[in-house]
C-alpha cells in the first residue's frame, strides 16, 4: 500500500463484492502457489490441478468445512459476501455454492488487505485439510 499512495478509506466501508474481487485472486494465488511448488509440470497439467480447487464447489466445501473458526469479525465478512447481490453466477455450480464461495473470497480479501496473510493461508490450508481436498 505504501508503495502506491493515494486515498485511502477504512477497509470496513469496502463493499463485500470488492473484497471478494481481491480474494479471488488472493486465493487463486495461493493455490497456483502450492501447486506450482509441487512440481514443475507443463502448464496444462498445473491448469488441471488447480481448477479442483479454485471453482465455487471447492470454495463452497473449504468455508462449510471451516465453520466454527471464523472470529467474529471474518464471519461477518463472509455474511456480506455471502448475502451479496452479484451481477453474475458461475455456469459450474449451484448459486447457494456460488455465494458461500463469494463470502469466503471476501474474507480472504478482508485479510489480504489488513495485512494478516498469515490468517489468510492458514484458513485456506486448514480447510482444505478439513475437506480432504489435500493439495
């Protein structure tokens, strides 16, 4: 954030959706991470690996595994993601999927940009664990 000043607001007034955005990508950075750490494979076969995990099935499973270990704080986040209004559903999953996996993409952003990336990838690990989606 320092090196690009400007502007800035309380993360609280972010809207759901717009922490969502920047969880999505967090997330996905996350996984192509571990995935790329594995093994150095032609693209092809990480692209494969990773869509296991980053579709809003897998999301949808990681946070109702994770129930119980948000703080209070990260469950309301994800209530505001997950009652959101989006302009757009995923052609792969259920809209109930869909939602659960936006207000997990939005407590990720929420972390993200608190600084607490520790939280954030102990989340994400911890339930993939849960779900037993092992990467």
């Amino acid at each position: 954030m320092d090196t690009f000043p400007g502007k800035r607001q309380d993360i609280r007034s972010y809207s759901a959706l717009s922490l969502a955005y920047i969880g999505d990508v967090v997330y996905d950075l996350i996984i192509r991470t571990v995935v790329v750490s594995r093994a150095n494979r032609p693209v092809n076969d990480l692209h494969r690996i990773t869509v296991r995990y980053v579709s809003a099935g897998a999301q949808s499973k990681i946070v109702q595994a994770l129930a119980g270990c948000f703080t209070e704080e990260e469950e309301s986040v994800y209530r505001r993601g997950k009652n959101s209004k989006p302009h757009t559903t995923a052609k792969n999953a259920s809209v109930a999927d869909y939602m659960k996996a936006t207000g997990f993409e939005a407590v990720l952003g929420y972390l993200y940009l608190t600084g607490d990336m520790e939280r954030a990838l102990y989340l994400v690990k911890k339930g993939i664990q849960l779900t037993g989606l092992e990467l």
